[in-house]
C-alpha cells in the first residue's frame, strides 16, 4: 500500500473479528515491520510507530492487548493490536520493531509464537499507574 494507506485482506483470509473478552490463544508464525512503515496510517487511523509495542492481527478487536511468547525463549512482551495483517499467509502476526526486539528475533525475521488475547478494551489512564 502507498504511505497513509491500508490494504484488505485476501479473501481466503477475511474473518469475523474476535468478540471482546472471550478465552482466546493461538500458536503461530510472528514478522516484525519496522522504520520503513513509519508514518503511515494504520487500521486504527493512527500512524504507525516502530518503537511503539503493537502489532496486526487479522481478526482481533481494534484495539486490543495481547500477550505474546516466543516459543523457543519463553520471552513476552504485551501489544496494542492497531493494525490489520499479515499479508503473508503463513503468519498470525506482525509485530512492530520494538516488540520483535523485546522478544529477540529481529535478525531472525519471523518467530514462532504464542499469543493470548488479554483485553479489547482500551486501558484507562488509572490503570497505566
């Protein structure tokens, strides 16, 4: 997509989004999008950051938190799902630079992860303290 635009998804891949709140994990394929990115808008309508901790997802609530482990260290990090993606068919979803970074697998490329889906709900300022 150009800068400031956002692509649907495939066909095969559009699904119903999640209902907020519900037990939910699922074990897959992470990439990472970065510095390049910068700037343009995301699903949410805010611009992207590659030093914020968020990430796509297909299908979750915008927004939503996730907790995610890399399988192979046990690493987490928790992300805002702002985005919609991956475009790439093996994967669950995107991370952005500094969650990748978090969970070590930036030279990597791609991790195998686990995700759980924690909220849909925005965290109110009281509870960020």
């Amino acid at each position: 997509p150009a800068a400031g635009e956002t692509s649907p998804l495939p066909d095969d891949q559009a699904q119903a989004p999640q209902v907020a709140d519900e037990p939910w994990t699922q074990r897959g394929l992470a990439s990472w999008y970065g510095k390049r990115f910068n700037g343009r808008r995301t699903a949410s309508g805010e611009r992207f950051k590659a030093s914020g901790l968020t990430a796509a997802h297909r299908t979750l609530p915008i927004p939503s938190y996730v907790r995610v482990r890399r399988v192979a260290s046990g690493e987490e990090v928790i992300v805002r799902i702002n985005d919609r993606g991956p475009y790439h068919s093996a994967r669950v979803i995107d991370l952005s630079l500094a969650a990748a970074k978090k969970l070590g697998f930036v030279a990597l490329g791609s991790a195998e992860v686990e995700i759980e889906l924690l909220s849909a709900k925005p965290i109110a300022q009281d509870d960020k303290k």
